[in-house]
C-alpha cells in the first residue's frame, strides 16, 4: 500500500506542474509493486526535519527524472508494510535538507 502524506498531497494538487504529479504517480505504481525501489538513507544522515515532523526511523529517496527526489518513509501496521510518501523535492532543495 502506499500513501502520501497531507503536505504532499497538497503540493502535488497545487503546485501545477503536470509533469512532476505524472512522475509522482508513475513511482507510485513501481512502489507498490517493490517498496525497496529507492535507495535506503543511513540512519544517521536522515535529516532531524524528517524525525521531528514524522517520527521515521527509516528514510528512502527514490530519483525522479529532472533531478526531482521522492522521499518515502516504511510503515509496518496490522496489514503490512505501508510505503509513507512524504514530499517530493527539486535537486537543489534535497542538497539543502541532507547537507550536502
């Protein structure tokens, strides 16, 4: 199962690019079908934005095309592991939220 979080829904519907909600969607069916499709952040590099705002002990970026990143959290509950999409980030702001 995967899920987007308020806030990205709220970007996605209001952020007016057809190609980036297209792509958003496009990941969606490939995570369904393997939540490992991105790549697992290291524990200690998953940025205190991402603990604080969602309590995550686990942290996936998966690239979009044009430098787009898609952040995912994994959520075990009663049905199963549930992908957690948190926001959707241009290449320069992903640099700024992890440091590099």
């Amino acid at each position: 199962m995967v899920k987007r979080s308020e806030e990205l829904q709220e970007y996605l519907c209001n952020c007016g690019n057809k190609w980036l909600v297209e792509e958003v969607h496009r990941i969606e069916e490939l995570l369904k079908e393997d939540y490992l499709l991105g790549v697992c952040v290291r524990k200690k590099q998953i940025p205190r934005y991402y603990i604080d705002r969602w309590t995550v002990s686990n942290l996936y970026k998966c690239n979009l095309r044009k430098g787009w990143r898609l952040i995912y959290a994994l959520l075990g509950t009663e049905k199963g592991i549930v992908v957690a999409e948190l926001e959707v980030l241009p290449h320069d702001e992903y640099e700024r939220r992890f440091g590099y």
